[in-house]
C-alpha cells in the first residue's frame, strides 16, 4: 500500500479515524482496534480539498481518476502538491470515493494509547499552538 507515492510501515491499519480536522491539519489514526490505541498516523498538512468520510475501514489508496485530477485545479485554482485519492467501507452499502489534496503530507508509526473511559481526559501533550489563545471576542 502507498498513499502519495509513500510507503507507510507494515500493519494491521484497517480502521480509520480522523482525530483532527481543521484548517490546518487533516490527521486519520490507524489501527486494528481503534477503542483503546493506534498505531499510524497519516498528517495532511494545509488541506485544501477533502472528501472524506470520518470513520472508514479497508482504505484501498489509488491515483486520482482522470475527473478527479482535472477536478482540483478547477476547483481550487491550481494544482495541489499531494493528492490522495481511495475506496473505503464507510459503513453504506458501497465503498465511497475518498479524494485529499494537500499542501504535505507526514506519516507517523508509534502507539498512541486512548483513554479508557469516554469520560477521561487524555494526559497533557505540547500545546498546538505556540503562545497565549486567541481572542474569541
């Protein structure tokens, strides 16, 4: 399996979850039981087209379709450095279509472990924002 012309480490990586979705930063965690860790990471860094579902298993990654590619520049004004395109089970009765186009892309293997009750908060990690908050007016 390749995502972007990357080979990520050999595993057992059939569910996914997006953990962190925002402007910056589009991060699917992997794993075979994704209830208490995971052990990839794939980092999307400034996305700037997704389509994706935010829970699927059995991703089979593949290059953009030709409709895919000419998709991208005409919706975003210009071609995107990585893009990831793949079928996955999201839960329907088919496979959807899954297209990322991104500034980067990182990939990241280590066990990551889950608390484990819904209620537990996560230990303390580095801030992802390097100084005071933001104002929320």
């Amino acid at each position: 399996m390749e995502i972007a012309g990357r080979r990520p480490p050999g595993g057992s990586w059939w569910d996914r979850v997006v953990i962190v979705r925002d402007g910056g930063r589009l991060r699917p965690a992997a794993g075979y039981d994704l209830t208490y860790h995971h052990g990839l990471e794939v980092i999307f860094a400034d996305p700037v087209f997704v389509s994706c579902a935010s829970v699927f298993q059995g991703p089979v990654f593949r290059g953009p379709t030709a409709e895919e590619a000419a998709r991208l520049p005409r919706t975003l004004g210009e071609s995107p450095p990585v893009v990831v395109a793949f079928e996955a089970d999201a839960g329907g009765p088919e496979p959807v279509s899954c297209l990322i186009a991104a500034e980067g892309l990182d990939i990241l293997a280590g066990l990551v472990r889950r608390p484990l009750r819904a209620c537990a908060q996560a230990a303390p990690g580095p801030p992802d924002w390097p100084g005071p908050p933001l104002p929320t007016d």
